[in-house]
C-alpha cells in the first residue's frame, strides 16, 4: 500500500528499517546452540483405520510426519550466517543510502541558499528542458532522463501489464487482462485514466497482498489440511488458481514481476497527478493530445527533421518512418506457424 499511496511511503520507510534490523538480530540469536530444532517440530499424523492391514497413520502435510514450525517463520539453522541474513542487509544498506543520500542532498541546497526540497521530484538535470530536447542527441537523452517516465509512463504501464500477464498465465494473470482492456477501452483522454488510475492501483496493490498470503500458506504446525487437497483437485488447476499447497507451493517469484507492475501505475498516477501543473508543462512539456492543434493548422514548434542535420534527426527519421514496418514485419513472424 505504500507504494501507490505517497503519504505512506515515509513511514514504511522506516517500519522497513526496524523491521529488517529486527530480523537481522533474531536470525542471529536463532543460530545460538541453545535454540533446539526440536521444540519447533510437530508430528502431522491422523489415524486412518485399513481393513486389510489394520490401523495406520497418514501423514497430512505434504507427506511428511514432521514439520519445522519455524521455518515457516523464517527461521532456521543456516552456516554461514552472513549468506543467511544477506537479503535484509541488502534492505537495511539499501534504506541507509536513501536517507544519505536525502540528507546530503537538503545540506547541500540549504548551503547555497536553494530551498531544502526538490523543485520537481526526479529531475537529474534542472537545466534540460523540453525546448532542449530536439537540440542533440546529448541533450534529448538527458531531457529522457528526466522525463522519460513522463512522456511514456503509459505505454510503460501497458507493456508491463501484457509481460505480467505472459509470464503467469494464470487465474491472476485474468484478473490483470480484465483491467488492461478496462484502462484500454473506457479512457477517452488523460483525464479519464486519472479517474480511474487510483482504483487500479489499489486493486494491484491488494492482489500482490493477497498473493503474499497465498504464498506464505497456513503454518504447518497447525496441521491443517487445505479443503482443495482432500477433494483431489488436479496439480494443474490448484497451480493456475494460485493455492496455496503443503506439496506444490505458489511461486513467489512471479511476485517479483507484480511489484514493478505496481511501481509503474504508482509513478504513472503521480504523472497524472502533476502534469497540468504550468511548472511541469514548463519544464517537461505539453502530455495533451495534438489532433486538436493539427486540425487548427498551428504553426509546429518542433524543428523539421526530415532533412537529417544531426544523429538525432537520422533516429527520429527511423522511427517515424520505417519502424511502423518493422512493427508489421514482427507481426507477421509471430503469426507463422512454427
């Protein structure tokens, strides 16, 4: 949730901080010869009466008789320690850079006399502007570097949507398809995306919250057996539904590619949120539509590149001109049988 609601990120900011040193210290002491494996252990047998071959035990947690408890939680008994605990020292170096970083960055503005925040958040070079971006190849890449998310933070969103959806072909993978044709087909303009963009993006939010859960399962200590697993619903259909399964656990690697899909709406709704201000149109430029402009004849700001004069007029001359073809070819392999 803190990802696409900004006056959150702050204190996940710092709950994130606590929380990896926590884990850090807690895996240490776990790894101390006092800690015994055994008081974590729980046997997971149920009776089962067999007429040919008397009373039995059937294990019900993933075929096993005993279960680690504390593995679930996140413990367990690991050498070295530091490979151990290097993904919450990755996030605690991580977070210390970030707040250096900010700190060094208001030291320096208030030492010139500049205010302590940013004018804009994200430029990298204030100094580039939109009318410097048809002036070099050097300056259009720096103008991108600002504001490229600006510019085709929509097209962004889309491709990753379609990737996600690619990758998981799954009961989640429908419910992203049924918001790509939403956000495809209702918007008419920008100001109808922003309508709908925060619903999107807190609907994304609470699936990767679901899938989180669906991941993690019920603990097994608890020696609970999942309702799909003793009706013998099929492997497949248990994966593509995303259950979570003591023997076909969900991937939750497929989360990894859920968060940038999150992290792009995120930024992309703060787009839609400043790009009629007259400081970001100054400076990024214009998001609006140009049919209206075309239809009125204006006069066209942007230089005439169709006589190559640079690098920069030789790639616009690609790509307006010959990567339509390019496209059509792709299209064309792809529907091939192979």
């Amino acid at each position: 949730l803190a990802i696409p609601l900004q006056v959150m990120r702050k204190p996940a900011l710092y709950t994130s901080m606590v929380w990896a040193a926590f884990g850090i210290l807690t895996k240490m002491l776990f790894q101390l010869s006092m800690v015994r494996m055994e008081h974590f252990e729980t046997n997971c047998t149920v009776p089962m009466s067999n007429i040919t071959f008397g009373p039995t035990e059937q294990p019900v947690v993933g075929g096993r008789q005993s279960v680690d408890s504390a593995e679930w939680v996140g413990f367990r008994k690991s050498t070295p320690t530091l490979y151990y605990i290097r993904d919450y020292l990755v996030v605690v170096l991580f977070l210390v850079l970030y707040v250096t970083i900010e700190r060094h960055q208001k030291h320096i503005r208030l030492a010139k006399g500049l205010p302590p925040e940013d004018p804009l958040p994200g430029i990298i070079f204030p100094s580039v502007k939109r009318v410097n971006a048809d002036e070099g190849l050097f300056m259009c890449l720096k103008y991108f570097t600002n504001f490229f998310f600006y510019k085709f933070g929509l097209e962004m969103c889309y491709m990753m949507a379609v990737f996600n959806i690619w990758l998981r072909l799954d009961f989640i993978a429908v419910l992203h398809g049924i918001w790509l044709g939403i956000i495809l087909l209702y918007p008419k303009d920008r100001k109808d995306n922003l309508r709908i963009w925060p619903y999107y993006a807190v609907s994304l939010s609470s699936i990767m919250i679901v899938e989180y859960i669906l991941c993690m399962g019920l603990p097994p200590g608890l020696c609970v057996v999942y309702p799909w697993y003793d009706r013998g619903m099929p492997d497949n259909l248990v994966r593509w539904m995303f259950l979570p399964d003591y023997n076909l656990r969900p991937n939750s690697w497929l989360l990894l590619a859920d968060f940038f899909q999150l992290l792009f709406v995120s930024i992309q709704w703060q787009v839609f949120l400043v790009e009629g201000n007259s400081s970001m149109i100054e400076t990024g430029g214009d998001n609006q539509d140009i049919h209206d402009d075309i239809e009125a004849m204006m006069t066209n700001p942007v230089p005439d590149f169709t006589v190559a004069k640079s690098y920069l007029d030789m790639i616009k001359q690609f790509v307006f001109g010959y990567l339509f073809w390019v496209t059509l070819a792709i299209v064309f392999i792809t529907g091939t049988p192979r």
